[in-house]
C-alpha cells in the first residue's frame, strides 16, 4: 500500500493590488468536501488516501502572513500527525505572494520536504500562470501544470500530477527534472491557448509530454503581475533519463521564445473612450467589453467604477455591468427594497488608489442571497444594469447570469471584470473589446513599476538575445 496524503494552497497574487488577500477569501475544503475534489485517487486499491486539507481563494493581492502560516501549520500538523508517508500529492497555483516572503511556494513546499523526509515522493500541480523556481522544484519531485488558458483542463492536471506520483512510487524510482526558465513575461491576454501562436506551442507541450521517453513536460507562462526575482515563463520537463528531459525542455522553451513577438491581444484594444465609443458605434447586437484594469481573476479589486462612469458619461444604451464588489451598497439596496431609488456611492472602497466613489441615482431591480458568493443587488443606473456584490466575484459562466435572471444577450453592452473572455462568453459573443482600464492588474505590465523581476526581460527589454540553457535539479 502507498500512503500519500494531499491538499495545499492554491492563490494567484497581484503585488501591485493594494487589498490584501485574507482567510475569507478562500474555500477551505477538508473532509468530504475534500475527498470528493480527489476522487480520482480512491478508487486505486494500493493507495491509502489522505486528504488532509486544501485552500483555493479568488485571486487577489498578497496574502496576510498570519493567514498563510495558520494553512500551513494545519497542513504540517497534519502530515505529522498521520506520518511516514510515502506520497505526498500538492494541489497549488504556484503565483502566491504572501507579505514577509520572496517565494511563498518555496516556503511551503520545503517545510512539507522536511516534514516527510527525503524518500517520500512529492509530486505539485500547478496552473500555467504559477512562477516556477529553482527552490521549488529542489523540493519536489515531479510537478505538471494545466495546458489551456482559459482553464479548461484544472480537474484533468490534478489526476495528471496524482499518476505521475504513482507511476513513480510503483516504479519505485525518482525521474530527472529539467528546469529552464525562460526570460519572459507575457499576460495571460496575450498567450491564451485558444488562439495562435498559443495554440501551436501548447499543441507542442501535449506532443513532447506523450513521448515514449518522456514522463510529462510543462510550459508556464508564468502570472505578469506580480513584481518578483521568479515572475517569468518556465519550461519543466520529466524522464527517467536527464538528456531526454533537458532536450524536451530546451524544444518547449524555443519554440515559446521564437514566438514571443507573435503573442498579441485575441481581440481589439484601446483607452477606456475609445472602447466605450467603438461598443456605441457596434452594429453587433451585443458587444462584450473588458473592463482589463480591473480584471477581478488576476487579482483586482472588482470596484474600481471608472469604466461605469465612462459608459454613464458616453449615454450607454442598454446595458450589463458585472460586477461592482461594495458591500455597502448590496446592504443599502437590501434595506430599500426591490422598487427603490436611491443615492448611492459606487465602488473606490477597495481599490483607493486606482477608482474612487462614483455618485449614482439607481432603481433597485433585484434582491439576490447566492450563499458563499454572497448577496447580490441588481441597481439600474440610466440604462446601465449593474450586478452589485457582497464579496469580490469574477462573472465567468452564463450560469451565473441565468441564476440572477439575466440574459447577456438582452442587452447592447456587457462590460466585464475580466481580461480575455472566459469560454461561455467566447462562444455567444457577437464582438469583443478590451478596454486598457486603471486598477490593479493594467493590461500592458510594461506601464507598472517593477522592481524585483530579472532583467533582461521580454517585453520589458525587446533587443536581447538567449540561448536555452536547461539545468538538471
Ligand atoms: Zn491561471
């Protein structure tokens, strides 16, 4: 029997968002809840399965330390508790900044390392946007990380990252890992999966991966903001032989170097006016907007009302704004009723430094109470429809309309929190545009002060050359 526990801390955090990320923000699963996420692994008749604890927040700003170290100490105590181990299975991002630590995954994933011992097999899954580090990948032994943006495919890399470890502790050897970091940091805008030359260097990764002599490669692009040493793109590859891993790895991280000029926006772009202006302009019966500054699953605030304030000021036709996170405004709404109007102050609260309160008159449309999303108001403003919400949400499924009544298609404009369009919308939507809006995660990095990412780095610096030099850790 292999005894393998599992869990982790999955969060992807923008150091440039001013509000940090605090346990509220996060789904803490244990127990059932815990064992239904990895039923994949129960059904193997020579594995002890122990799920011990996971945590997976909306992206946000940097982790409180406080918060971080209660996940952690509960997660050692269990490994403790229920030691030796023979697996460990790790459920991450690989792009959480906690206040205090230059590399939070490092901490973590080293003092699990200490916790099991040197023989145990530690095996990560990681979202592409995680920034990879040498020290992460000394702790671990193997690690696979998803192959579409827009995600599509986070259940399958977790079911991935469980069979590599078994494979491994059945084979009863540790495979070689080849680690090449590539000098580029790119938004996930610009490298989506969907669409070329994302498309052909992911199709890349699923071919080197299913080589005989290969155990699993990945690429990360890597998470464009957050302002540290590992923030870059990644290529990992896995094989028993360390020529065959570091080959894969060097062809991985060529072919995303050779086409990092072609890496562009899926759709058009533009200042906020000029966005608003072409929607106005659009004989498309809906067109979605991006509100990109904003964008709430990168990790901003959510209430940053100056693309409302821009739609309000231009005379919108009908139209859909989701979300604005202002809980004081939800509370407001709640307590005049479905029919009120009323005054109310929009947004600014939590993002201070990129929005500031915008002054509306709305009629309340819609009283929602959605559990752990919270409670939801639906305020008309002129012909703007805005989605308030209690808690900081990303609206990226139709389902999320639907269960509040709402039709996307009913409307001429749908601005939304996002960057690049998440699959739902990418199917029904008859035109897109993403504004470059303020907030927290601005959709062209090169504009944000950084100071701790390596230089050079594309497209930061353009006028450099690399040759991939994999190393084997
Ligand atoms: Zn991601």
């Amino acid at each position: 029997m292999w005894k393998i526990a599992a869990g982790g801390i999955a969060i992807e955090c923008a150091t440039f968002a001013p509000l940090p990320s605090e346990l509220s923000d996060f789904d803490v699963l244990r127990g059932g809840a815990l064992r239904e996420r990895y039923a994949f692994a129960e059904r193997h008749r020579d594995v002890e399965f122990v799920p011990l604890l996971q945590a997976h927040a909306v992206p946000g700003g940097v982790l409180r330390r406080s918060v971080y170290a209660a996940l952690k100490q509960e997660f050692l105590a269990g490994l403790a508790a229920s030691a030796p181990w023979d697996g460990v299975y790790l459920d991450m991002h690989g792009a959480m900044a906690v206040a205090g630590l230059d590399d939070a995954e490092a901490d973590f994933i080293r003092a699990v390392r200490a916790a099991v011992g040197p023989n145990c097999l530690i095996s990560a899954s990681y979202d592409l946007h995680g920034n990879l580090s040498a020290a992460v990948l000394e702790a671990l032994d193997l690690i696979t990380a998803y192959r579409t943006a827009p995600h599509e495919d986070a259940a399958e890399t977790r079911v991935r990252a469980f069979q590599l470890l078994l494979h491994c502790l059945r084979a009863g050897r540790r495979p070689q890992k080849a680690f090449l970091p590539i000098p580029a940091l790119l938004s996930g805008e610009r490298t989506m999966t969907l669409v070329e030359p994302g498309k052909s260097v992911y199709a890349e990764v699923a071919r080197v991966s299913a080589e005989e002599a290969l155990l699993d490669a990945s690429l990360l692009v890597g998470f464009t903001w957050a302002d540290q040493a590992r923030s870059q793109a990644a290529a990992v590859a896995l094989a028993w032989d360390a020529d065959a891993a570091q080959s894969a790895a060097r062809r991985l991280a060529g072919a995303y170097w050779d086409a990092r000029h072609a890496f562009g926006f899926a759709v058009p772009t533009g200042t906020v006016d000029a966005c608003v202006s072409q929607a106005l302009a659009s004989t498309a019966s809906t067109v979605f907007l991006s509100d990109s500054g904003d964008n709430v699953t990168a990790g901003a605030a959510g209430d940053v009302p100056f693309m409302l304030e821009r739609l309000l000021a231009q005379g919108a036709p009908r139209t859909l704004y989701a979300g604005m996170a202002d809980a004081a405004a939800v509370a407001a709404c709640f307590r005049a009723g479905v029919g009120a109007r009323l005054d109310l102050r929009l947004g600014g609260a939590l993002d201070p430094v990129h929005g500031r309160p915008l002054p509306v008159t709305g009629l309340v449309q819609g009283l929602h109470e959605r559990g752990r999303a919270g409670r939801q108001a639906i305020l008309r403003v002129d012909r703007v429809d805005v989605i308030l919400t209690e808690r900081r949400l990303a609206f990226t499924t139709l389902a999320q309309f639907s269960d509040l009544g709402l039709d996307p298609l009913a409307y001429r404009i749908v601005c939304l929190k996002l960057g690049y369009l998440f699959p739902d919308f990418q199917r029904i939507a008859p035109e897109a545009i993403m504004a470059f809006s303020p907030g927290a995660v601005d959709a062209r990095p090169e504009t944000l002060p950084f100071h701790n990412i390596q230089r050079p780095m594309y497209p930061f610096d353009r006028d450099f050359d690399w040759s991939p030099d994999p190393k084997i850790l």
